[in-house]
C-alpha cells in the first residue's frame, strides 16, 4: 500500500532517512524553484540505489508551487496530468517507465 511523507520545508531532508526507503517506489515533488529544484537532486541522490525506483514529479510551469498545482488539478484529468509530471529521476527528460503498482 502507499505512504506519503512530507518534508516540512526544501531544508528539512536528511540523508539518515534514505534507509527508511528501501525497496519501495518513491515519488519526489519540489516546488518551480531554485530550492525546490536543489531538494529533488538532494533526495534523488540520496535514494537512487536504496528505493527500488525513483521518479521527479515537475510541478507545470504554470504553477509556482505544489500547493498550487494541487488546487489547479481537476479530479476528472488528476491521474493522467501526475503521470504526465513523471520522469525517472535516473533518466531525466525520459518517458516515465516501470511505475510501481
């Protein structure tokens, strides 16, 4: 089953918790700026090697932040626009493949 955790701030991350996600799929959203752009390479580092795969959710260039996105999606079109976002974080620009069930 899937679990979400948030990271209280692009700062808050530590690489002590990357064990904490061993073998499962993660899915890593940043905010469309510097600093969120700086915690998705953070965690992508620090994971790739320990999850059993790891995917960059880019928030559209429309949207400043995750929140906003988040109120912009429409329940109808939610799932194809998050699969669209998706992009492997050991193949940046490639089609997002092999997404855990």
């Amino acid at each position: 089953s899937p679990a979400v955790v948030g990271i209280p701030g692009s700062q808050a991350w530590r690489a002590s918790w990357a064990p904490s996600f061993k073998g499962l799929g993660v899915f890593i959203l940043g905010d469309n700026d510097d600093a969120g752009q700086a915690f998705r390479a953070k965690l992508t580092a620090d994971l790739l090697g320990v999850a059993r795969g790891v995917w960059q959710v880019h928030v559209p260039d429309a949207f400043g932040d995750v929140a906003d996105w988040g109120q912009g999606l429409a329940p109808e079109t939610c799932d194809g626009e998050l699969v669209a976002a998706l992009q492997p974080a050991d193949a940046p620009g490639g089609p997002a493949k092999d997404l855990p069930s």
